[in-house]
C-alpha cells in the first residue's frame, strides 16, 4: 500500500508543499487533521481507543474518529470519510464544526478542526485503526482524565478542555 501524502502547511495553515506521513512526522512538519465527537440522544460521546497498530499514542482513547488530512483534501471531506472509514457511519455532509486548533505539540504540529455530530450506533469498528469503543457521560470524561490524564491522547485532552469550556456541552443532544 503506498504511504499517505499529506499537504504540509504554515503557521496560517495555509499549503506550502506536499510530502509523505513519514517524512512529516520525523521532521515534526505542520499539516492538518480532523476530529469528530459523536453524541447518543442521551448526550454520551462514543470514544475510541486507538489500536496497538497504531504508529502514535497507540491504546490511548480518543476522539470517536481522527485522522490526518489527505493531500488535496479539505477539512469536511476529511470528516465525512473519517467517520466512513474509522465506525462505518455514512454521513451526507459534513458535520457541524465547533473549532479549530493551531498546530502545536499537544497536536502533534497538526491544525485541527473539530466537530460535532449524532448518531445512535452500532458502529462497525475499523480493526486496524480502533480496539474497541464506548458511550460515555460528558462528566464520566471530564473525571477520567483529571483523575488519568495519561489514558487519553494529548490531542484529545487539549480538545475536551476546549469543548468543555466553550459552552458546547450545554446544548441538548437534539440541538447537535
């Protein structure tokens, strides 16, 4: 399988060449990821947790998808197909965006949208990229990394403090 190109950008986020993953990563190159939070009717957010295969921060839980944007890719078809691609969920459109992130070393020098959407599940997990997955209460999270910080990737603790303290949560599920 050839190796994923990525478009590696500046600190405007904006595109100044393109290169594979592996080079991006050992040279600690910005370019662009996606993060999606998937919410139950009950307001619980499924989180993954990354596979041993994975080549950073394997075993660790994380957003419900991520994953890095392709060269020529742009944020919202990244979202689309992550979310196809990592729980099998198909999704029209792009789901709402909450935020972006500048590249920093939290994020592994990834810009990062993040969004939002719903669903109810099940999830057809992709074994390659997910050990398995839960629904957890937005507070059960919050809990878990104050209590073990380490259990989560860096990325995402940066995201859920954000997302906690930008008034998100507030929101009822059917407001998603």
């Amino acid at each position: 399988m050839p190796e994923e190109i990525f478009d590696v950008v500046n600190e405007r986020d904006e595109v100044i060449n393109a290169k594979p993953r592996s080079e991006v990563h050992r040279l600690g190159l910005k370019h662009r990821a996606v993060h999606v939070l998937v919410f139950n009717s009950r307001g619980e957010v499924f989180l993954q947790k990354r596979s041993m295969k994975k080549d950073r921060e394997p075993r660790k839980w994380d957003s419900s998808t991520s994953g890095h944007v392709d060269s020529g890719e742009d944020y919202d078809a990244c979202s689309v197909r992550e979310l196809r691609e990592e729980i099998g969920l198909i999704v029209e459109k792009a789901p709402e965006r909450l935020f972006k992130i500048a590249a920093c070393p939290e994020t592994d020098a990834e810009f990062v949208r993040v969004y939002r959407c719903q669903a109810e599940g099940p999830f057809q997990l992709h074994p390659d990229e997910i050990e398995r997955g839960g629904w957890f209460a937005p507070e059960k999270i919050t809990r878990w990394i104050a209590e073990k910080p380490g259990d989560f990737a860096s990325a995402f603790r940066r995201i859920w403090k954000m997302f906690s303290n930008d008034g998100s949560r507030g929101r009822s599920p059917h407001q998603i």
